[in-house]
C-alpha cells in the first residue's frame, strides 16, 4: 500500500516598481510553467537520480540534463530573451522539490506565484529562495528583460502564509506516518 503526500500550494508574490506589463509577463510564465509540468513524470527521475548521488560531477550532468528538457519545452512559450532564466528558475524550484503549478496577475500585488510543496524541506528551501534573494535577482532580470528598463523587485512569502503551509505539511506528515505505522503493525501482525 502506497500513501501519497498532496501537500500544499503556497503564493509568492513578486511587486515591482516599474511599467511593466505584469499581466502579459504573467502569462508568459503562466504558460511556462504548464508546458514545464508536462514534463514532470521525466524530470522526477532525474530528481530522483539527482538526489541519489553525491558525485559532482553526475549531478552537474544531470541538472543540465532537466535545464535542456524544461528549455524544449519552453522553447514555443517563453520569449527568446526570457528562455534562460525561465528554465533556470524552473530548475532551481524542481531541484529543491518546488513545483511552480501557476502564475497569475493580481491587482495591487503584481505577479503571484502559485508554488506546491510536498515536504516541510521544500517548503523551507522555497523560504531560502526568498530569503537569500535568489528568487528576487532571478525575477529582477526577468522584469529588466522583459520591460528593456531598470525594475526594482521584491518577492515575498508573508508569514502567515509560510506558518499556515507549515502546520498544515506537519499534520499531513504525522497524519501519513500513523497511515503507514498502522498499516505495517497490521502486516507484521498477519504474519
């Protein structure tokens, strides 16, 4: 008997200071991101062999492996200027086991990134992103790109937000552990 985690969609926003046409960029990644998530039953295995070695070198081969399958697929929806920082914030999310499911253009709050997470550890490696700025500088370039001006970026994971996400991946996960636990005492017990 397997169990499968549904996790959790939290939203980060994205603001921005400049004349940009956040609904058309919206669209863009919206579009991005489901062309990206076609690809998933491909790009977990190598995840999956990604988080299995320890060799620098096999990991390297592999993340340029998921950067080539995301660029494909993003090849007819993200604009040529755009396409590399498309795929490299899809793989910085995917190797960090963030699956960006959708985006979308909120008045008053820019752009809206809707981000799944299985585990307490993405959901805590989605923070990192924000909180280093990795997710600010990657989204920065893409506004510059995408208006040809300077554009001030802040990204954002409001707190109750991230604690709310939190409460609720601790309950699933102690909730599927009691599901497993049981389920083994109750094998073990026929045996």
């Amino acid at each position: 008997m397997s169990v499968m985690l549904s996790g959790v969609t939290v939203t980060v926003h994205i603001n921005s200071s400049g004349d940009v046409d956040e609904q058309q960029l919206a669209d863009t990644l919206n579009a991005g991101a489901a062309a990206a998530n076609k690809c998933e039953p491909t790009i977990a295995s190598l995840v999956c062999q990604y988080e299995q070695t320890s060799v620098d070198a096999e990991r390297a081969n592999i993340e340029d492996r998921i950067r080539e399958i995301y660029r494909e697929a993003l090849k007819d929806v993200s604009p040529t200027n755009l396409l590399s920082l498309s795929v490299k914030l899809l793989t910085h999310l995917t190797l960090r086991h963030v699956r960006l499911d959708r985006v979308e253009h909120v008045e008053g709050s820019s752009i809206v990134l809707h981000c799944h997470v299985i585990t307490v550890e993405a959901l805590l490696a989605l923070k990192q992103m924000i909180d280093s700025d990795e997710l600010c500088q990657l989204f920065s370039d893409m506004f510059n790109l995408f208006a040809n001006i300077e554009v001030i970026v802040t990204v954002s994971l409001s707190p109750e937000e991230f604690s709310k996400a939190l409460s609720l991946l601790t309950s699933t996960g102690k909730c599927c552990l009691n599901v497993i636990s049981h389920c083994l005492l109750t094998f073990l017990y026929r045996i």
